[in-house]
C-alpha cells in the first residue's frame, strides 16, 4: 500500500507546489511587469484616497453628474460581489416596468433615450457608456452644474475612449472618469 501512496502523495506535493504558488506567482510578476496598474485593479485615487476602480461602474444619480447604465447587481445595483444581470426575459413586465421607470427618469426632452441608459449590462457593473448616452446627458449636466452646455460637451469629447487598437470594441466613456473630471472643472456662471 505505502508503495501506491507515496508517488500519489508526492504528485499531489508537485502538482500544489506547481499550481498553487509557482504559477500563481510566476503570473502575478508578470502582470505586475506588463500592465501594473491593470494587475492592481485599475484603482482611481483622489487626494491621496482610492475612490473606485475605472473597471466597475458606480452607481450616481445626482443631477449634476453623468449616470452610468442601471444595474441589476446585488439589491440596490452596482454591488461587486453580486455581478449579474436580472436575468429577466424580454416579456417580464417587471423588466419592462423598470425600463419604463428609468426612461421616466432618464428623459430630457423630445430626443430619444440612449438604450444603454435603460438596460443593464449582463455584469451589472459596466463602468462605461457610449458616448452618445453622455452626450443626451450633457444639457440635464449643465443645468445642474449653471455650466455651458458646450463646455460639458468638450469635456464629453475629451474623455471619450476610441476602439482598442483601433477596430476592438465601440467607442466609450469612463462614467467615474468623466465625473471625476466634471468636479475638476471651476463653476463659471453661465452666460
């Protein structure tokens, strides 16, 4: 018996010490080598303090900042350990119910509502909207903020993310990063 466990146990030994700490290891070096800041979570700081992390939405609603795309995760939405989506169907009249409630909300004027202001992403946590949904947001901002509403445009434009490499992807704005830089710009009087 002791000659069967004892090359079990020894395997059991390599392959732990294999891929429990040498890869993980060997991963975490080299992530920290490539991309750090990626590695570490992409963490966005403000004064010295971290204040979220460009890869996960957060939740705002205040007048005076660009709202991200509504969230199913967790109870009150943009709950990381709850990533999800509602998992409603398109004929759930709770979904079409909520939809209705956030183009309520979301509505200014006669222009149409972005669709990526009223659906959730399938993670709940999509820290990005199209630059379009920004756009639409930019006069509800203005007013707000008693700002221009081409100096929140420009400021719209500034942020906007293109396709990675240039063909991956849509183009995007970071919601955290775009508010982040709204509270950075000096409230003028309007006029």
């Amino acid at each position: 018996m002791l000659t069967h466990l004892r090359p079990a146990l020894a395997m059991t030994l390599l392959f732990t010490l294999l891929t429990g700490i040498a890869y993980p290891l060997a991963m975490t070096g080299i992530a920290q080598a490539i991309a750090p800041e990626a590695a570490n979570g992409s963490l966005i700081e403000r004064d010295g303090k971290v204040i979220g992390s460009s890869l996960i939405g957060q939740g705002f609603s205040d007048p005076k900042y660009f709202w991200p795309r509504p969230s199913a995760a967790g109870k009150s939405g943009y709950d990381g350990t709850s990533s999800s989506g509602s998992n409603l169907g398109p004929t759930s009249k709770a979904l079409m119910a909520r939809i209705q409630g956030d183009i309520d909300k979301v509505k200014d004027g006669s222009a149409p509502v972005p669709t990526e202001l009223v659906t959730a992403s399938a993670s709940g946590l999509d820290p990005h909207i199209s630059p379009a949904a920004a756009l639409y947001q930019v006069p509800r901002v203005a007013r707000a903020r008693g700002l221009p509403e081409a100096t929140i445009r420009d400021l719209v434009l500034r942020q906007a993310e293109g396709r990675a490499l240039g063909f991956i992807g849509e183009p995007r704005v970071n919601v955290l990063r775009l508010n982040l830089a709204l509270d950075g710009i000096a409230r003028r009087p309007q006029g």
